[in-house]
C-alpha cells in the first residue's frame, strides 16, 4: 500500500492542505476539492489544542471511509510519534511534519505510511532523506524561492523534493519545472475566508484551476 501511495503522490502532484476546519465541514471541502480534480487531501493537527487532535484523527477515518480511495487522505503538521500512531488507527496514508522529527520518520515508515517531513537545508533534507523519508517538503518554499529549490537540487537531486507553503497560481508552474516533484497548497486553495462563508464552489474553481496549471507543467 505504501508504494502505490507513492506513486499516486507522484501522479497527482498536489496535496491541498487544509487547516482550522471543523470535522463537521471537512466533507464540504474534500467534496469541492474532489471536484475540482484534487485527490489528496492534508488536514492538519493543531499543535496549540492538543484536545482537538482525536477530532481531527476521527475526521480523517470518516473521510477515509466516504472516498473508499478515490481520494486519499493525510495528516499535517505531525511534530511527534503520538499523532503517527493516532493518525494510523483511523487510517491516514500518509504523514506530513513542518520539520525533519526522525523518530516521526521511522514510526511513520514502520507503521506503512508515507512520509513527508519538512526541511529547509540541505541538512536537514538529508537528514530525513537518511532517515527514510519517501519525500522531503522544501518549507517555506515561497519564501525561498525558486531559485533555492535549483540550487539545493544540484547536488540532491536523488532526493524527491515537494515545494510547500505559499506555493500559488504564479509559482506553482516554475516549482515543477526547477524539479519538485509536488506541491503542497493550503490557503491558496483551501481558503478558510471561503470555507467559513459556504462558497464551496470556490473551492472547486481554484482547485480546477491549479490542476490544470499541473497538467500544463507535465
């Protein structure tokens, strides 16, 4: 399982993120991203309420349960070998971390799920790439532009590298083409302003959108 995980991260090449959605709304979202051609979907644990997280784990399981693998599902913002294990039992696929953990790496791996730590030097993607990362999320991939990804790729370029955090409509292209194997999109897909308001439709659009700017990229 964990191999056509892979595989479909590196066919689809984006995974939107989605963060500070109630469980009750993360149907609406995954249904108007599904629509708009999306099909991976993050949704992230709350580091500061640590109340929240079996919500967020059981919002996972159900979505896991309504797609049936037409969309897989997973968790971020992951910072410790709990959340793999809570995210696990309620059969997320793959684990996604804003940092290179390697005890989250390992755990992740030994349990069948992808993972996809974040790192910004060449460190720490070794690190996680050492570890047993299947991927390394280049993070904050806006702020680094990128000419950064180019560059940390000349000597790397065996690692597989996803651009993540304030990727959009006009850079998503230009990471691909530099060599990033995938992207990581959040409130540039997934608006919380949107979601809060019911403008689902939105959602879709913009997925539609970046979908195709992928597929023109390939």
């Amino acid at each position: 399982m964990r191999e056509q995980v892979i595989e479909r991260i590196e066919k689809e090449k984006l995974i939107a993120i989605v963060r500070g959605v109630s469980a009750d709304q993360c149907s609406k979202v995954a249904n108007a991203l599904y629509a708009g051609g999306v099909r991976l979907m993050e949704i992230t644990y709350n580091q500061k309420d640590p109340a929240s997280w079996q919500q967020t784990a059981e919002a996972i399981g159900a979505l896991t349960e309504e797609f049936g693998g037409k969309m897989l599902f997973g968790a971020g913002t992951v910072t410790n070998v709990e959340l793999v294990e809570l995210t696990h039992a309620h059969g997320g696929k793959y684990i996604i971390s804003p940092d290179t953990n390697v005890d989250v790496i390992k755990r992740t791996v030994e349990l069948g799920m992808v993972s996809l730590p974040g790192a910004m030097t060449p460190t720490e993607v070794m690190t996680a790439h050492d570890a047993g990362a299947d991927f390394v999320k280049l993070f904050p991939a806006g702020d680094l532009g990128v000419s950064y990804l180019k560059a940390i790729r000349a000597p790397i370029s065996h690692v597989k590298l996803m651009a993540v955090g304030g990727v959009n409509e006009s850079n998503a292209a230009d990471f691909l083409k530099a060599g990033a194997v995938g992207l990581g999109i959040g409130g540039n897909l997934a608006k919380k302003a949107w979601i809060d308001a019911g403008e689902f439709d939105k959602l879709t659009e913009a997925a539609k959108t970046m979908v195709e700017i992928i597929k023109s990229v390939q």
